[in-house]
C-alpha cells in the first residue's frame, strides 16, 4: 500500500495513482483497482487496461457521454464486491480528516506534509491492529 499527497490540480489524484501502479506493480499477474466517480475518464480506464489493471471505478452516469466502465467490467461479481470495499478506503481518509486531525496541513512543503501524512497512516495502522487482535483474542 502507498499513501501519497500531490498537488491539487485537477487530475493530480489520477495521475498519481498511475504513478503508484507504475512504481509498486506486483508481478504481471491483472489485478483491480477501485476507486469512486472521479477516476471515471477514458484515459485513466485506458493507461489501467494498458498496465493489466482492471480498473474497478464507480460509474459516473450523470457524466455527458456516459460512463467509460462497461459491461465487460461491470458485469462480474468482483465488480460489486470491489464497490463495497472500496468504502472503507474512505473511512480510512475520514479518519485522517478528523480524529488524525489532517484536515488542514500544519507543515510548509510538500516533503514535510508528507511525512506527516505517514504517520497519520501509522496511527491509523496500529490503531487497526489493536482492533484486529483484540477480535481474535
């Protein structure tokens, strides 16, 4: 897993998930990605279908033109299942937001907000761990 900070562009978020499949891609075995509506444009569907990653996107029909994932996407159960799951990656950035309390960055430049992001996602990390071992134990 990754957790990087970019500067909002526009299309900083696409562009950066592109970037962390290019720099951690297992294998060459296909995989899935999940994400919600705004990853829903031809060109990030296309350069995921290109690097063997099957983009499970939230369709975004309220687009003009419609969504870009079909039917062959879609259709399989996997699909729905990744639409679920993908929910709790939110929770994990509603969590950063309020009780990590990043919701407004403390720290000048981008190398030190990101470091500070890290340990956010450490916290968060440890906190499910404990939660984890406690369902077990």
């Amino acid at each position: 897993m990754d957790f990087k900070l970019a500067a909002a562009t526009g299309t900083a978020e696409r562009e950066t998930a592109l970037e962390m499949l290019d720099h951690s891609l297992p294998g060459s075995n296909r995989i899935t990605l999940g994400a919600d509506k705004g990853y829903d444009t031809f060109k990030f569907v296309t350069l995921c279908r290109l690097r063997n990653v099957t983009p499970h996107v939230s369709q975004n029909t309220a687009r003009k033109g419609g969504s870009c994932i079909d039917s062959r996407t879609n259709r399989h159960k996997g699909y729905q299942v990744s639409q679920r799951i993908r929910k709790r990656v939110e929770e994990i950035f509603g969590w950063a937001k309020t009780v990590g309390n990043f919701r407004k960055t403390r720290f000048v430049g981008m190398d030190k907000t990101q470091l500070a992001a890290y340990f956010v996602g450490a916290a968060y990390n440890l906190l499910r761990i404990a939660k984890l071992t406690e369902e077990q134990g």
